[in-house]
C-alpha cells in the first residue's frame, strides 16, 4: 500500500484498528507519524513523509509538509505548583509550507499562507502571510514571490540544466 493511501485511512477511517494498522505501517515504512486533531484531506506529504512525527492540534487546507519535519508539544510539568505548563500542540493555518527538517512545537499558531523554512525552530506564533526560518525569526513573506511548493513545479528538464550550470560553476572555481 502506498503511503498516499495510508495517509488517508490513518487519518480520516472511522474504523480504529483499520487507523491503527496504517499507522504502524507507516511508522515501518516511511518512519512517519501522523496525528491531528483536525487534518484536511489536501495535506500533501512531500517525499511521502518520511522521517516526520506529527502531532498536530489541526493542519489546514493546502498545507505541504516535507521529510523529516516535526510537529508536536513541549510542555513542561510545574513541580512547584503540580500543574502542566505551555500545554498544546500547534494549529497549521491554510497553505502553509513546511520545509525540510522544520520543528514547530507548542500551543501556537501558524498563520495561513507562511512559510517555515528548512531547520527552522518555531516556539511562537507566526503571522499569517510571514516567512519563519532559524530560531524564531519571522519577517513579511514577498507577495512577489512562489512558495517553495507552488503548483508549476519546474520541470525536470529545468532542474537538470540547473544542476550542470552549478557543476560548472564549481569546476570553473576550482580551476582559479
């Protein structure tokens, strides 16, 4: 079974053992854990998800989460005052990406069509329409500008022209 179709019985089956058996296929074949409060069915997974552990209180529309990306909560126990602190997990606005390696953790939101850059570690709300890379670091996406993600991918040609450009570019440098 493919992990598109794993994704979606994992995720929307009102059948729990049917849930449970995608879930534990998926932990063995893409090292991939999905769980969400809410979850839209147009969640895409780039390279099937592999590597990711999600723990979500919702994911939106239009949402693209790439490899080894981490969702989840960071709570913390008060001895002192025998309670749970900053309790939750994150809420994924619509069209939100989500690149390579991102960790998003605690009770926050992020905000419809942002961007959360490749290793980036968000602890805090992002404001819709943003750009979140390194630790906390959130400016104004371009609106000028395509995701990472857009729907005219480049075309496989493209990207191999590219990939020689810069192999040139770096045999012409090791010659200097």
């Amino acid at each position: 079974m493919n992990f598109k179709k794993l994704f979606q019985i994992n995720s929307f089956s009102s059948d729990p053992d049917a849930r449970m058996l995608a879930a534990e296929i998926l932990q063995q074949q893409y090292n991939c854990e999905i769980n969400a409060v809410e979850i839209d069915e147009t969640v895409l997974f780039a390279h099937n998800g592999k590597g990711c552990t999600i723990a979500a209180a919702k994911i939106s529309a239009g949402t693209v989460i790439f490899q080894n990306v981490t969702i989840g909560a960071n709570q913390t126990y008060n001895r002192s005052t025998k309670r749970w602190e900053n309790l939750g997990n994150p809420v994924i606005g619509k069209n939100v990406i989500i690149a390579d390696g991102a960790k998003i953790v605690g009770p926050i939101i992020i905000g419809d069509n942002s961007i959360i850059g490749t290793g980036a570690i968000i602890t805090k709300d992002v404001p819709e329409s943003s750009i979140a890379f390194g630790v906390n670091q959130i400016k104004p996406a371009n609106p000028g500008m395509a995701p990472i993600y857009y729907s005219d991918m480049p075309t496989r040609e493209d990207q191999i022209t590219a990939a020689e450009d810069l192999i040139t570019r770096y045999h012409t440098q090791a010659t200097q």
